[in-house]
C-alpha cells in the first residue's frame, strides 16, 4: 500500500506522521490566513486500489472537523470524494455533458437533455445537484498540456477561436455554468477567451484583458448575480433548482432557481441556436412582471452582439405564462425583483429635462428641495406634468422653481 501513481503513500497510521499533516494546516491558517483548500485526490489517500485505509480517512475527517469547529468560514472541497467533512467536490464530468452542446458544429446536434441532466445532477456521483458540488468547463486537467487538452473556445471553433461563435457560445456555458445549483469555477484566464493551452511554461496573455474588456465585464456580472451583490437575484443563492422547460426542436432550455422556503425565485432561459427566438411562450413560477438582469447578448460584452432579448416579460394565468425573447446563443436571468431605475437630468437651452424609462410608468417621481432633517419633505410630482416619449417619461420643470433633487418611489 505504499504508492499511489502519482508517488509514495505516506504512512497514515503513525501519530507522527498524522500530527505532522494536519500541524501542516494550522500552519497554513493561522500564518497565512488561507480561505480554505482544494484537496488533490485526497480518494488515493484512503484507497489502495481495493483496499481502503481507515488511518487516512480517520485523518481527513479530524482535519475538516478541526476546521469547522475552529475556523468557521473556511473551505474545504475535494477533487474526488463527497463526505468526510468536505464542504463540496468537484463535478469532473459536468463539462463532459455541457462543452459537447457548445462545440457541435450543428445545432440540431446539441442535446438539451444532456444540458438539463448537468444542469439538475451531479453528473460525477450521480446524485441531485447542488452547493455541495464545484461546476467548471474548464480546469488544468481539461484544458492543459498534462492531458493535452484545449480550451472551451478553442473547442469551439478551433480555426478561429475569438469568432462571434465561439465568443457567444462559450458565454453562453459560463450562465449555464454560474446558474447551475453548485458552486461556479472560473480557470485562470478563462473569463477573457484565452485559447492557448494551460502549461507551467506558458504565462496568460494578460492583455486578453483589454482586447475582450466586454467579455470580461460579462463575467464580472455573472458572478454579481450569482452572490445576489446588487439584490436583484437572490434565487441564484438557494439549494432548490426546477427546469422549466427542455424544448429539443427549439434548442432551448429554461430553469428556476430558489430557496427552500422562499418565493424569490430567479429563472434562467438559454437559447442553444443561432436563432433569435421570438415571443416564446414561457411558463413561469408565478405569474407577474420578471424583469431581465442579465443579457448575454447585451452590446456592452461585444459590439457585434445583437442586443436582442427581452427586458420585462409579464406572466399571467394558471399556469402563469409569458412571452419571452432571447436572441441566438444566449441566455437571459430574469426574477421578479424590479430594478431600481434611474433618474437622468440634463440641461439644453435652458430647458431641464428629468426623465426615466417608460418600463416605469407605474412608479411616482417625488421632489424636495432640501435632504435636511430627519423627516425628508418629498412630495409627488403631478402626474399632468409628466410628458412620454418613445422611449422615457419626462418632466420640464421650470428653472426658477424646480426642486434641488428627485427620486422616482416604487409603487
């Protein structure tokens, strides 16, 4: 039982050896204030092809509980158990069903079904998903030079790795990847397309970061969302998670994400083709307004997206249904949390202009003219003073009596 293939075994069941191991630890969080690890196969240390090594497992398990009952906060994942007192494991075969949907080079050969099965499964241990599992499509295994593996891009479109296609595909597996009941792992470089092979000779192309500045930007507001950081979404935290639908033909796949015990759900609609799906009729949670949060198709991650999708979709009836619009390779997250519009005032010839979006129309424009004291006097503005245009309600108020500031109240 002394080797493993990667090495010596060391011998577990000597005091010494275990004090000198987990002393290792303490070291680590106490000196270095680490947040937590990731275990490397730590099944080669209680496995000796069939035998099991209870000395190895007996130390794990004293080292996570250490851990818990004295470091409170910090983490411990594995690469290839569940249990022992780990917080999560690593689902090595989540990609296995979701980059083959993203690197077809037809859409009538992606399968939602395997995008559903990842979506709602622990694909590596083949129980129901959850934060109990670490999601990723790309990590040193998959895409470094050790297997000799390639990047999700790279998969994608191997010619052109940088290509609308794979741009917009392979954003589309990170909202999969971010959404999915698990905890999301982003590898080095991933988030500004780089394509080129992982290797210890080789550093990332930090300039990646400047040419795909959009892509990155995509990242940063998925991982907002899915921590719930700007309130709009706090269904992506939950342990619940439903699909919605998994539509074959359309190639198009929706699900809801919650909490056990709460109705602030968040659902996600992703379009697996390169065909702008119009007005889709949808079933929702619950029926109301779901106002969208994220837009991978948005202008703001690249300037030859096309924009498309909705921004509110209202569900109404038994099942509460609405008509969605996603544009091609994307993905949408919606909730019923509304955001918080905002007030725009500008000056042109001596006209003040206050304006917000007409999706507000419901909303009541207050003004004060000081924020002093600690009842502030805001008091609506007459709803005959608001005026419409294609695009945003305004008002013109009058330069000698318009109020100092405005806030739009929800109603």
């Amino acid at each position: 039982m002394c080797c493993t293939p990667y090495g010596s075994r060391p011998d577990y069941s000597r005091q010494p050896v275990r004090d000198y191991i987990q002393q290792n630890f303490q070291m680590w969080l106490d000196e270095c204030h680490v947040d937590g690890f990731r275990w490397d196969t730590p099944g080669l240390m209680m496995n000796a092809g069939s035998t099991f090594i209870p000395d190895a497992a007996t130390l794990i398990s004293t080292i996570t509980g250490m851990m818990y009952s004295n470091y409170p906060g910090k983490i411990n994942i594995a690469e290839d158990v569940m249990g022992y007192g780990f917080d999560s494991t690593w689902d090595t075969t989540f990609y296995d069903y979701v980059t083959p949907q993203l690197a077809a080079t037809a859409d009538s050969s992606r399968d939602m079904g395997a995008i559903s099965y990842a979506v709602t499964n622990n694909t590596r241990f083949n129980v129901p998903a959850g934060l109990t599992r670490v999601a990723f499509l790309e990590s040193h295994d998959i895409v470094g030079d050790l297997n000799n593996g390639v990047r999700l891009v790279t998969s994608i479109d191997s010619n052109a790795p940088s290509s609308y296609y794979a741009r917009k595909l392979s954003t589309l597996g990170a909202a999969v990847t971010f959404t999915a009941p698990a905890v999301p792992m982003v590898f080095q470089g991933q988030d500004m397309l780089e394509n080129q092979q992982f290797s210890a000779s080789r550093p990332v192309d930090w300039t990646k970061t400047n040419t795909y500045s959009g892509i990155v930007q995509l990242y940063h507001d998925l991982i907002r969302a899915r921590r719930n950081l700007d309130g709009y979404t706090p269904g992506l935290k939950g342990d619940q998670c439903s699909m919605i639908t998994v539509d074959d033909a359309n190639k198009l796949v929706a699900y809801q994400r919650w909490t056990s015990g709460t109705t602030n759900q968040a659902v996600l609609v992703g379009n697996f083709s390169g065909v702008t799906r119009s007005s889709y009729s949808l079933t929702f949670p619950q029926a109301g307004e779901w106002y969208v949060h994220f837009n991978s198709d948005s202008t703001n991650y690249s300037a030859d997206f096309g924009n498309i999708g909705s921004t509110v979709v209202t569900a109404i009836g038994t099942p509460a249904t609405g008509a969605v619009t996603v544009g091609p390779y994307s993905a949408l997250i919606l909730s019923q949390v509304a955001p918080q519009p905002q007030l725009t005032v500008t000056q042109s010839n001596g006209v003040t202009t206050v304006s917000w979006p007409s999706a507000y129309s419901t909303w009541t424009l207050q003004a004060t003219t000081t924020l002093a004291g600690n009842s502030l006097p805001w008091s609506a503005v007459p709803s005959a003073q608001y005026q419409t245009n294609a695009t945003a309600i305004y008002i013109n108020p009058s330069q000698s009596s318009a109020p100092a500031f405005y806030r739009l109240l929800k109603p």
